[in-house]
C-alpha cells in the first residue's frame, strides 16, 4: 500500500531512521528502523497530513522510547513487557476516550482507546524485542505476546491488562467494561466457556495488519458525518493492508453500499462511482458490486454529455471500461450512442465515427450500428455542405 501522505515520505524517510547523529537536529530522539515504517503508517491513518506536524509527533514518540530504554536491562522477557504495560499507563495512557484512536491524541494528551494503546504498545513492544500481534476480538482489540514459550495476552487499554488469560475475574470485568456479556451470562455460563469462545472469535494480525483497524475507524468516523468518499478511500487502505476476510471486512462492504445508495439517490454520482470502484477492487466479480459501478458509470457519461463535453465521456466510458473489464461491453453498448449524439452536435466527427465503432465491437445489434454510421456520416456531409456554401 502506497501511504496515504506520500507527499511527506521522503523527508520523513530520514527523520525517523536512526540514522548517523551528525544528520539529526539536537535533542532528536530517533525512531528505530524496526517501527519506523509502522509509524509512518499509522501517521497516514491517524489523518496527519502536514510533515511538520508528521516529524513533531514522531519526534514526540522517539522521546518516549527513550523514556522506556532502560527497560532494556529487564533481561526476562515477561517483566520486561509487564514493566511496559506498567509503564505506558503511568507515563502515557492517561485517560480512555472510545474515539481517541489516532496517535496524535495519546502524544498530546494522553488519551487512548484500545485501538491506539494497542498499536502503541505493539511499537514499544517490538523495539524492546517483545514480538507482538494485535488481537481482534468482538468490539475490541489487545496485543498478543509470545514470551519464552508463553503466550500473554495483554488489554492495552486496560492498566490491569496485563496477562489477562491469569485472572479470569478481570476478564469478567473487560467483559462487562465493553458489554460483550451481562452479569447474568457470566454466572450461567462460566468464565470459562466465555472466555473460551471470545478466544475462538480472535483473530491476531501483525503489527503491520493491525494498522488496518485504525483506518476501518477512520472510514467509518468519515461516513458517519457525511464524507463519503473519504470513508471510501480509509475503506481502501484498511482492505489493502488487511484483505482477509471476516466480520470487519463484511461490516465495511455493508457501510460502503450503504453510502453509494446515499450518494446516488442525492445525484452525487462522482462520488457514488468512486464508492462503488473501491467496491468493486475489494470484490471482484460480484454482480451486486458491479451493477452499482455500472449505473454510476451511465450517470457520468449523462452529466457529461448533458453538459456539452463529449471528450470527457469518452474518458470517463473508458475508465469506466478498466474498472468493470469483463462487463464493459454491456456499458458500452448504452454508453456509446449517448457520446456519438453529443459528438455529432458538437462537430466532433472522429469521435462520433470512434465511438460508432466501438457500439459495434461490443456486440451492438448489427442494424442499429448500421443506422447509427449512416446517420453520422449524413451529419458530417449536410455539415460539410453548409460550409462549403458559406
């Protein structure tokens, strides 16, 4: 996936490696190369644009990996992460705010949700040698730690967190805390047959992976106050990062056909194409996905031959072309004529003759092709004649 701010990667590129001293302004407290790429993205999906603003928080989180280094010495492994999640929460993690998951907020004010705390303390995880996955779970993300032969799971969210799989009363309390039980669930079904199946319903990703649910909220934060085509697109780089599929991945097919209907219905019809596109590059070959790209492609070919600009169909027929590759002809076929009638009006005679052509070769009815070039080429003679008796 190329980062969504590829405008500031390459000043970035040295600023965040642990390159030579000389190369790095005073006081810089680098990022190391393990992380740096994690961070650039999750910058990129935290909706930091501006490079300067992109150094000063990454600047911002070297420091804190200085702060921690002489977590270093722990030579135990397990201590070694339990003295990180200890630390995180008396240092960083301040206070929790269900819709502070981009990185920016944890940095500058302390507050976290379970989506950044996790994907912060993955990050210190791994410059400490502590290998980690993040962990989905119903309405919920952790990290996972393999620590000389066990496995730790760990609530980053939560300053009790740590090792939850020891206490099962405090995982009766994460389950309450984000109401994935009730209290009477837990007392007829036991901590262990919840706790057992919540760990059937996880999936753990890398670090890299993990980076996808921070843009799924992105996506859906953006279509909830109405920008739908930013959503679409925080959908894209969610997918591209992680294309398995799964419930995140059926919840965000069902928000984006939710929002073309919106967009279309409103006459939006750029937008609802540009939806319907990242649609159809999740899920190829799907007719539903495909329908809608083809009425959005049709709509666009009508506002720009409505609006006098034959050319820009025709440019807009052919992306339309790229994108629905097998089902083309079939667009093309009610495309064609409506790019051939503005042309012809317009006096743009190589493109009416272009597109009357391509109306055959998508397997048009051989007779109306027929009246269709007959009926140009009689426009193009009665517009030569009128010229030529001027």
């Amino acid at each position: 996936m190329k980062p969504a701010a590829a405008f500031a990667i390459a000043a970035l590129a040295g600023l965040l490696a642990s390159g030579a001293p000389a190369a790095e302004p005073v006081g810089w407290h680098p990022v190391p190369e393990s992380i740096e790429g994690v961070l650039t993205s999750v910058l990129d999906a935290s909706g930091v644009r501006d490079g300067s603003e992109r150094m000063r928080l990454a600047q911002s989180f070297g420091r804190l990996l200085t702060d921690l280094r002489d977590l270093d010495d722990v030579r135990s492994p397990y201590r070694r992460a339990r003295r990180l999640h200890d630390a995180l929460h008396a240092k960083v993690f301040r206070h929790y705010d269900a819709d502070a998951d981009g990185i920016q907020a944890v940095l500058e004010r302390g507050e976290y949700n379970c989506v950044s705390a996790a994907l912060v303390e993955g990050m210190a995880a791994r410059v400490l040698g502590l290998e980690p996955s993040v962990v989905e779970s119903p309405r919920h993300l952790s990290i996972r730690l393999s620590l000389e032969g066990q496995v730790v799971d760990v609530d980053s969210a939560s300053p009790s967190g740590f090792d939850a799989r020891r206490g099962r009363e405090r995982f009766g309390e994460f389950l309450l805390a984000y109401k994935l039980a009730t209290a009477q669930e837990i007392e007829e079904r036991g901590l262990d047959a919840l706790w057992e199946e919540f760990n059937d319903l996880s999936r753990p990703v890398t670090l890299e992976e993990g980076v996808a649910f921070l843009w799924r909220n992105a996506g859906e934060r953006a279509l909830e106050q109405g920008q739908a085509a930013r959503g679409a697109e925080a959908y894209r780089e969610a997918w591209a990062l992680d294309p398995r599929p799964g419930p995140q991945f059926d919840r965000m097919l069902a928000a984006l056909t939710r929002a073309f209907r919106i967009e279309y219905d409103a006459g939006r019809f750029e937008t609802a194409y540009r939806i319907s596109a990242i649609e159809n590059e999740m899920l190829p070959g799907r007719a539903s996905v495909e329908d809608r790209l083809m009425a959005a492609s049709i709509q666009r070919v009508e506002s720009a031959t409505d609006a006098g600009n034959a050319s820009l169909a025709e440019a807009l027929l052919n992306e339309s072309a790229d994108a629905l590759r097998g089902r083309a002809p079939r667009l093309e076929i009610q495309a064609c004529p409506r790019i051939v009638a503005e042309a012809v009006r317009s006096g743009q005679w190589d493109l009416a003759e272009r597109m009357a052509e391509r109306y055959g070769a998508a397997g048009a009815d051989p007779v109306e092709v027929g009246d269709l070039a007959a009926w140009i080429a009689r426009r193009k003679a009665g517009a030569s004649g009128i010229s030529g008796q001027r």
